[in-house]
C-alpha cells in the first residue's frame, strides 16, 4: 500500500481526494432525502388509512422530520464540502451536475433566517385550519387575516431570496427555476388572446352531451377499469400502488416506491377516469427517474412544470383521445354494458371533451382550466405588488371570473375558498399547472413527429414507444436541464403555445364541427 | 413583569430554571420518538402495503431514521442536560420519573461504541436474509456462521453492559429489566416441575375435538367479526385500524395511532380469532398509555413481559374463556351457521382449548407453549456459556422437543429455523412469552377477586369495568414500575406462578374432566 502511495502522481492522488469528498455530499444528500422521503410516506398514510385522532403527533413528527433534513441540508459543514467539491475539476458530469444543483439549493436555503422559516411554517398551519374553517362556514373573512399574515410573509421571503423586476419571480423560483413575470405575462398574453377565439367556435357550434359519465358506476368496477389503464400505460406495480385519496395525489419514497391515489364518485365515473390517468403520468415520471441517482439532484423531477407536462400528456394529450378510446371502449361496453349500451364511442369521445365555462378549476375542461390559472396569476401578482388588498378578493374573483369565463360563483366555497394553495403560501404554484399543459402539447407533437405511428399504437393499446422516448427524452434527465432548456432539448425550441393552440384547435373543430 | 421577577423568592427562580432544562429535556426526548415512531410508521407500510421493489431503499430509509434518533439520543449534551436535571431536588414527581429512566437509557446506550451498534446492525441484516434463506431451503448450515457471528457479537454487548454472575442478565435486560438467570431459571424450574403433571392428566383423558375450527370461513365474514370483537373490548378504531399482514403484529405511532394487523386463514378460523384478539391486548395497552407523556418513558410500556401479559390476558383468560363464548357464540353460529350447526357451546369451547404437544411455538396451546419457551432459552443460555456449538443446534433441537414435549420435528424448517429472533440478535427476548403468561394470570385473577361480577360482564360481552382496571393498574404507569415491582403493587407479591398454575388446573379439570 505504502509503496502504490509512492508511486502514484500527483493526479490520482487528487481524483482519490475528490471521490471521497462527494462520496461524503452523496452521504449527506441521501440522508437528508431519506428523512424527506420517511415524511412523504407519513404524508401517504396520513392521506390514506391514518385514523383521524392521530392528526396532532403526525404533525409533529413531520415536522421533526422535516427539522432534521433541513439541518442536515443547511449545515456549514455541508456547505464547506459543496465548496470545496465545486472547485474540482476531475469530478465527473454526472456528478459536477449534482454539486451545482445542490449548491444552488444550499444557497437558497441559507438566504432565509430561521424565524422566517418557523414564522412562514406557523402561518402555514394556523392560514390551513383558517382556510378549512372558512370554506366549513363558507365564510371568507376568517381566512383574510391569516392570508395576510401570509402574504406579508412571502414579501420577505421574496426580498431575502432577492430577485430582480419582481418578487413574484423570487417566490416562482422555489417551483419553476428561471420562470419569471415576463414569461408568464408573455403566455397568459396568448391565453387572453387566442384561447376567446376558440371558445367562440365552440360557443357557436352544438353542445355535446356528457350525460352517460353520471350514470352508476359501481366502485369496484370503476376501479379495477383504473389498474388495468394504469398496468397497460406501463405502470409498475411491483415499484407502487393505487389506493383511495379524497384528494387525488402522486407521491414518491424512491423510483421504486411512487404511490397513486384516486377518488371514485359511482355517479361520476369522469373523477375516477382523470384522476386516476392523471395521477399516473405522474407516476411514470417518478419511477423514470434514475435509481442509482438517488436522492440527488439528478434523481429528482426537473421542475413542477415538467412534472405537470407528464400527467397532462397521459390524461389529455392520450386519454383524452379518440384514438386511445378506440382501444379501450370495446372493454369499457363489456364491463358497463348497460351504463352504455346507448352511447355510441364518438358521443363517448365527445363527451369526455366537453367545453364549458365552470366555476371550479379541478373540473375545468382542457381549454378553459387556464383562465382559472390566469385568474390567479394575476391575483397573485398585484398581492404582491399590494395593488389589491386581501379583503377584495372575494369581489375581484367573483369579478374576474365573470370577465374571463362569463360565470360568477354563487359563494366562495366555490370562488375564492376553493384551493389549498394560498393557505400553505403556494404563491407561484398555479401558472405551472398551465405551463404543464403547453410543454405536454409540445412534447406531444415532437413524439408524433418522430414516431407517426404512435396513433396506431395508441388505438393498439400499445403504450411502450411513447414511455420510452418520455423515459429517453425527459425521465433520464431528473433535474439536469430546466424546463424551458429541456424542451429545446427535445423540441429545439423554448416553450410555445402554438403546439397547444394548434392541438386544441384540431381536436375540438373534430368535436364540434367547425 | 419586572416587578414579578423582584418580589419572586430564590426558590421561584430556581424552579423556572429547572423547569426550562425539563422543557429541553422534553424536546430532545420526543424528536427522538418523533424518529422512531416516524421509523414505525414505515416499518407498519413494509408489512402491509409496501411494493415489492421497495426493499432496499426502504432498508435505508429506515437506518437513516435509527442513526438520526440514536445520535439526540447519546449526544453529550442530551446527557449532561440529563445529569443536570437528576441533581434538580425540584422536579415534580413524574418528571423526576421520566429523567431517571431517560438516564438509565441513556448511560446504557453510551456503553456501546458505535462499531459495535454497527456491525450488530449489519449482522442482523445479514443474520436475517440467511434466515429466509435458510428456511426457504430447509438448510441450517446456511444459517449457521451468521448465527455464530451474532451469538460472538452479542458476547461483545454483553461485556460492554456489564454484568453480575451471567452474561445473559445483560442481554435481558434490553427486554426486561431487572430479570435475571437467576429468576427464569426458578420459572422455568417450576414449569419443568409442574406442567407436566398437567400434561399427564389430559393425557389420560378423552381428547378433545377441534375439527370445527377447520371448516371452511369466508375471509370477508371472518375480518367482520374480527372488527366486531376489537371494538367490543375496547379497541379505539378512531386511534387505530386493523389490516392484514403475513405475520401479526401491533405497532404504535402514539397513544391515538395504535395498529394491529392480523392474518386469515379461510380453512382456519383459530389462525384470526387468536391473532386478533392478541393483538388487541397490545394495542389496549398502547391505547391505554398517557398523551400527555409522548415520548417520554411514562409514556412508554413497562416492559415486554407486561406488554405480553395484556396481550395473553384478552387472549386466553377472556377470549378462551367459557364466558366469553357463552356472550359471543349465538353471534357467531349467525354468522356462520353451516360450519357450526352440528357444535355446541361446549364443543366449540373445548375444541379451541385443546392441549396438545407440538412442533410450533406459535400455534401451541396455552401449556404446551411454555416448553417451546423453556427450550430457547435452555439454548440461549447455552449459547452464552460457550457449551453448546452452533452447529448441534439443529440436533440439539430435536433432542429438546423429544424430552420436553414427545414429539420431533421432521425438518429444521419445523425445528430450529421456525423462529426469527436469533436472526435479529434478539436472545433474551423469548422468556418474556412466558413471563407475560404468568403475569396475565396473575393480574386476571386479581382483578376477578376485585370484581367478582367479571365473569358476568364478561359473559354480556360487557369489557369496561375489566379495562378499566387495566388502564388503572397497568396502563397509566407507562415504565414508572418495573414488571416485578408492578406485579407486587397490583396483586402485593412478585411473579409467582401458582396463579397460572391454579387457572390452568382449573381450566383444564374442566375441558378434560379430571
């Protein structure tokens, strides 16, 4: 051993030193995500089958978790060895990748005191109990001040993170690096402007009746229908599971372990459908990822928008077409014979594409959902310019609504009070379900175009080219690229709505004949 | 405020200042159970829904979980904090409780280096797949070296506790403090002396008949009264639930988040009846514990032996009692009414009791049960005292069941693979089976004299009165007694065995007429 040492040049001598320092960040890296993933499966459980006393000591045991990976995730030592390891040059791609990630997210993390991260973690949980009771009682004014609190909390989040132009940007960051006001001015700009077009063509056409989703469905019909979707879409369930959720969600412990839930409603059979195919292109992203990349940066999704691009081209972009229903009606008359024994597969087709003004965003059709999003774009927006104060919302929403979709909700429940995310400080967090979309409809047209026979295998119910090439194209990456340098990757340009108008465009003038 | 502080007597200071270190003591000691309960939680999703392709990470999430909780649990200043507070003449009485035991646990936890904790984790992995292996194959020698590695390092622990008079005391006492050699072989010499003049009388009585347990009993049909008799006892489905899992077992999140799981056998209704109400016994226990002591060792059971004697107590005192089947037995012959039309009452109830020598401790009746006992720990012993190698156990075994019981396994895989313990290091742990047996017969029969109207209510399927003295005697101390010094206090003497011996003449005189 002595006598290798003397040997050896100086450059070994230096490779060796290298390794065992990111063998150390890797160490600690993976530690911290084990405590993440530990609370995301006490998360699971509390969603799923925890008894309804243990809510407190499950509080406080997520936060406990949460606790300790943030120490581990904001130490100095942690942040001396990041340093250290980013001055390296013999590190590998792959890893040097990790050590900028993580770097950019140790630099985050430290830019907020920890009052602040107690206070927004407080206001979180005190603004959540709010917003329950408030919807409970219908009733906005005890949520106001709590939302006030919050919002004044995420200015100085904002102004700690620093930003330019904007502190809206500065809080976008924390769910879609490198998005920022004038992007979104830019896509919400095209949705005010195309999107009124298009819904004019429909308004002018024939209404299409949906009426045979809200026959009776039995439960254990509906949901076998949603494992053998899920199992052909190339869901693995040896790596995760489906269970029961009031509020559908995708959650990951590893690539191995990534759990779906769905909701069924036997007089809707649409809730079970979308969640269910929704929720599993989610999941197939998850179990994309790269195992041996574990808890790193490039193990993880690379953006929430990215994220939403998977589920949105699974349940729209696939199962939202006439091709995949030519595949599974034949099926779908065998288990619900009389349920649809009187629908034809194009009124089916149709029906499940209806398009009209709603009032509650998880209902929205593919067209209008991204007025919704607009709507609280911009909310969010002038909250953060301090253009709107808190206690007009419930005016200004009822308001903009009627402006954007001709619709005003009756109460807040249904306005104002229907989302979760204001309460936990989610501000940022809605444009990236619209981004999602219009990075699918990209994503889509480019696999169509390198594959044109991806509609036959659709209808043959042949899903494993698509998987591959989101698998090659996305999935691999984890959070190597950001979205918009990901979607030049694969569609050699950065995000443009025109895939998604032309994609609309197309399916609906097939739908309603214009 | 200031005025307060002035007028404040020195003893008002001093018992802020105590109170300040018991509030840290507080924090430390229950992130550490917040770790350990978030560790159960995932150790509950392994046993009952967990994918398969979950194994390895899961295996490491959870060692991140033990290391996070070992480390406040040993840290320096966690113990000085400790030995702050043990000198406070000012604690009130159960704090001064909690800080005893926490030192206790904590001056014991700093006798193992952390090479030791390591290598006896990764022994126990190790021992643990060469168990599965082992029995998968029906092949000892599998097995063998890695028992013998765990027997040599649990050698080491031993001498790194400490011990007077045998190395096995120390190792007890990671399950059961305060017992000895000394006392189990006093136990077990009295079993030795005394169950086989038992076992003698059923011999040369008719046998009893217990084919009705093998019918055939529809899953769905089983589970429901299975629910239907937790909730009769006392179990809290609102700080709990039941599932299913391969091997039964009771775990605990908090007093309000306690899980039992059981297992059905359709061509074996004894297989979930007993597992079931088993676990019950547990979980009342945990259920039972103070709230406002989570995470504290007054929140924690007292041992496993009185852990077990709840569990046995329900199980075989109540749930194998005429009365109790007196109050549920109509219920069932409902339920049931093909499999049980042509059994009485009396049979039913003589065909659960039935005494017989077996090869498998867990499917063993209430006597018999206490050779396959006696025989571990003849062979723990053994192993300790260096007399016995580990490669005659699979003889040995044989020998054992031959002399203890009349009968010999056919395999190992029926011999001396059947149980996991020893894969997991666990050697001391079996004698607390039988210590809770007799605990449980002791405490019952206590009870009965406190409350001679039990029988009675138990026969109208009435358990409050029996619970209530439980949580009474039992629960609310958490691990404020030892199991003896519990014993002594609830029944004024210390372990005896005449109870059980006395319940057991008794109920058998009766099932065998002699």
């Amino acid at each position: 051993m002595i006598f290798c040492k003397i040997l050896q040049a100086e450059p070994f001598y230096i490779m060796n030193h290298t390794e065992t320092l990111y063998q150390q960040y890797k160490e600690q890296t993976q530690k911290a995500a084990d405590l993440n993933n530990a609370a995301a499966v006490l998360g699971w459980d509390q969603e799923t089958y925890m008894p309804v006393k243990s809510v407190p000591f499950r509080a406080r045991q997520l936060a406990t978790l949460a606790t300790q990976a943030h120490e581990i995730a904001t130490n100095e030592a942690y942040g001396n060895l990041l340093y250290k390891l980013s001055s390296k040059a013999d590190l590998a791609d792959g890893a040097a990748q990790n050590v900028r990630l993580s770097l950019e997210d140790y630099e985050k993390n430290k830019k907020l005191s920890s009052a602040l991260v107690e206070a927004l973690s407080e206001a979180s949980s005190n603004s959540f109990n709010a917003w329950i009771k408030a919807r409970q009682e219908n009733d906005f004014s005890i949520f106001a001040p709590e939302l006030e609190r919050m919002v004044a909390l995420k200015h100085q989040q904002a102004e700690a993170y620093g930003y330019e132009a904007h502190p809206y940007n500065a809080l976008m960051d924390d769910y879609e690096k490198g998005a920022t006001v004038t992007l979104l001015d830019n896509v919400f700009g095209q949705v005010k402007e195309e999107l009124p077009k298009l819904l004019k063509k429909i308004e002018n056409a024939t209404q299409v009746d949906d009426s045979c989703f809200n026959k009776f469905y039995p439960r254990n019909e509906q949901w076998d229908f949603s494992l053998s979707v899920l199992k052909s879409i190339g869901y693995d369930f040896k790596a995760g599971r489906q269970d029961y959720a009031e509020h559908p969600f995708t959650t990951s412990f590893s690539p191995v372990d990534v759990r779906v839930t769905t909701r069924v409603d036997e007089n809707d059979f649409a809730s079970m459908l979308w969640s269910s195919i929704h929720e599993g292109g989610h999941a197939l992203y998850e179990q994309g990822l790269p195992v041996a990349q574990y808890g790193l940066p490039l193990g993880a999704a690379a953006s929430l928008s990215v994220h939403e691009s998977q589920s949105r081209l699974w349940e729209n972009c696939v199962g939202r077409s006439l091709d995949f229903w030519k595949g599974y009606y034949p099926q779908l008359l065998q288990r619900f014979p009389e349920q649809l024994k009187a629908v034809s597969l194009e009124a089916f087709y149709k029906g499940m594409n209806k398009v009209q003004p709603s009032l509650v965003r998880t209902e929205a059709d593919e067209v209008t959902y991204h007025f919704h999003v607009l709507i609280r774009y911009e909310i969010e927006k002038a909250l953060l310019e301090k253009t709107i104060p808190v206690a007009d919302l419930p005016a200004y929403w009822k308001e903009q609504y009627q402006r954007y979709l001709g619709v005003t909700p009756p109460d807040d429940k249904r306005g104002v009070l229907q989302d979760v995310h204001w309460s936990h400080g989610s501000f940022g967090y809605f444009p990236t379900y619209s981004l999602g979309s219009f990075y699918a409809a990209q994503f889509f047209a480019q696999a169509l175009k390198e594959n044109p026979a991806l509609p036959g295998e659709i209808e043959g119910r042949q899903f494993n080219n698509l998987l591959q090439w989101l698998r090659n194209n996305v999935h691999q990456y984890g959070r190597r690229y950001r979205s918009e340098e990901l979607c030049k990757k694969i569609t050699g340009q950065g995000l443009d709505l025109s895939a998604f108008l032309h994609y609309a465009e197309k399916k609906y003038a097939g739908i309603y004949g214009f």
